[in-house]
C-alpha cells in the first residue's frame, strides 16, 4: 500500500512539475482543434492510435474475468498513464486530433485498469488474513 502511495505522489510531483514549466506552451489557436474537415495524416493518426490504444485493452479484459490482479503490473500502466499526459499535452502544441483523442482514450484504458487492480488487489489481501 505504501508503494501505491509513493507512486502516486511521484506522478503528481512529476505532472505538476511538466505542467508549471511549460505555462507558455499553451496552445493559442484552439478553435482549429474543432474544424470538422480531416487531413489524410489525421486519418492515419486515428487508425494508428486506434492499434496503439486498444493494445492494452485485452490485459484489463482478462484481468476483470479472472476477477484476480495476477499477472498485471500497475506499475507499467502507471508510467504509461504519465507518458499519455504528455502525449496529449503535445497533441494539444501541435494542434493533432489524432494524439490527442486516442491518448484521452488510452489515459481512461489505463486508469480503469490500474483501479481494477486496486480492487482485486485488495479482495486478495484481504482474503489472506
């Protein structure tokens, strides 16, 4: 529990750290995030972020029917989380739909299944005692 804690105020540190230094990066144009007309790259971007996104997926499927956290290290979703928290703050620099969409997709994949692995986890331990 201990470690889930530390991890926890590390990656917070770490965002607050990357979001503070980087106030003047902000995006200015956002209204050209909405235009409903796509580029070829951007087509590309959706089916080559669809793949990258829906990679993890089969992991917290499995996780959930064994209704055991087995074999999944939070670890490594944790770290991919931070990492997605970057990749949509440089979607949103460089004005990508794509980067952005399947990272917001992707950051929720990975939280769902670091909370399922809290949560069988803890009905683990708590069947041990």
């Amino acid at each position: 529990m201990r470690r889930l804690n530390k991890l926890k105020l590390l990656l917070s540190i770490l965002i607050t750290i990357v979001l503070c230094g980087c106030e003047h990066l902000v995006p200015h144009d956002t209204q050209s995030l909405l235009i409903p007309r796509f580029h070829r790259s951007e087509v590309v971007g959706l089916l080559a972020g669809f793949g990258t996104t829906f990679a993890a997926l089969p992991d917290l499927i499995s996780m959930l029917r064994r209704r055991s956290a087995a074999g999944m290290n939070p670890r490594m979703a944790a770290i991919m989380g931070v990492f997605q928290v970057l990749w949509v703050y440089y979607g949103l620099l460089i004005l990508s739909r794509p980067v952005i969409v399947w990272n917001v997709v992707a950051i929720f994949i990975n939280l769902l299944s670091v909370g399922a692995y809290s949560h069988f986890a803890k009905k683990e331990r708590q069947l041990t005692r």
